[in-house]
C-alpha cells in the first residue's frame, strides 16, 4: 500500500493575484470574485474584443482564412446574439476582484434549455494576460456554476480550441471531460 501524498488546502481567497501555487497543491474554490452584469457601454467593448478573439481563435485553428475571419466572427456573433447584450438568455458578466474591485477578465454564458436537460454553456472566457495563472478563471467558473445551478441549469458545457493545451488542463482540473472532438486533416494538392 503506498502512503497518501500530502496535500495542502488553501483557501482560494487567499491566493487570487497570488502567483500559481505548484501541481501538488489542491485548491478550494473561495469567494474571490464575484460576476457583475455589463453594461451596454461595456457590452460594446466587449463584443469587439470577442469578435477579434474568435476571429485569431479560428485562424489558429485553421479553420479560417485571415482575410476573411473577422467578417465571419462578426456574422457569427450576430447570428448568435439577435438582440445583443438583452439576447434572452445570455449573461455578459465582469468577473471582479472581490479584495480589490477591479475587473480581471469576462465570461459570456447561455441557459441552454433546448432537450431535456438543461444546461449552461459557457461561449467565452477571458482573464486579463497580466492577471492570468492566478485562480481566476476557475474562480470565475465556480462562479457561473452557481448561477446556473440557481437557474436550474444540470450541467456546463464549453468549446475550446485544442491548440489551447493551458485551457484543457484546466477545464479538465475542474471537473470537464471531452464529449467530442473535430480532427482536420489537410489534403496535399
């Protein structure tokens, strides 16, 4: 029988804009952020911000030309988002430092009613580079999670490109696991 490795908690609360604790380290979800509602204002920066992400997203990925990729993220996002930021059931959120007040980053999330399950589904999450490897994204989602979970969401689901190795740790560190995956293979002319 080999010995149980010791394993230190910390409360996350006390770690948010603390640098990343080491892998062997197991982290509580404490209440460092909260979500704040944006704000049309902010709303219209955001949605650039989004359209160019997706945009860099897709071409990285190779699904898209560069010459073409911020015409058909715009489409997409218009396409999603009929009534922009008072779209029934989306939620544009700030993701905010509790200690410090000061917005870290952003998560867009729909309630996903469609089937028998309801479920939330996470389109965009984002911290501030300057801000990132700190506990925030997880905090962020815990968040969300339970603003779902108050909505009567089951479940979260989310997409994310697999050039985004960082991001897959760290979904799969909180608890998500593959449903599917897209492969592309070029074809040599």
């Amino acid at each position: 029988m080999s010995a149980t490795p010791q394993v230190e908690i910390r409360r996350l609360d006390a770690m948010c804009g603390a640098p990343k604790l080491s892998s062997q380290v197991e982290v509580t979800m404490g209440e460092c952020v909260r979500l704040v509602p944006m704000s049309e204002a902010e709303f219209g920066t955001y949605e650039q911000a989004t359209v160019e992400g997706y945009a860099e997203e897709n071409v990285q990925a190779g699904y898209w030309e560069a010459e073409e990729a911020l015409e058909r993220a715009r489409q997409s996002l218009r396409q999603i988002l009929s009534q922009g930021l008072a779209t029934p059931g989306h939620h544009f959120c700030r993701v905010e430092d509790v200690e410090s007040g000061e917005t870290v980053g952003t998560v867009w999330w729909f309630e996903d009613r469609a089937g028998k399950v309801p479920r939330a589904y996470v389109y965009y999450i984002v911290v501030e580079p300057r801000r990132r490897r700190r506990g925030y994204a997880s905090a962020a989602l815990r968040a969300m999670e339970a603003e779902a979970r108050g909505l009567g969401m089951a479940a979260v689901r989310l997409h994310v490109f697999a050039h985004n190795h960082a991001a897959i740790r760290a979904y799969e560190r909180l608890g998500f696991h593959t449903t599917s995956l897209t492969m592309l293979k070029p074809l040599s002319s």
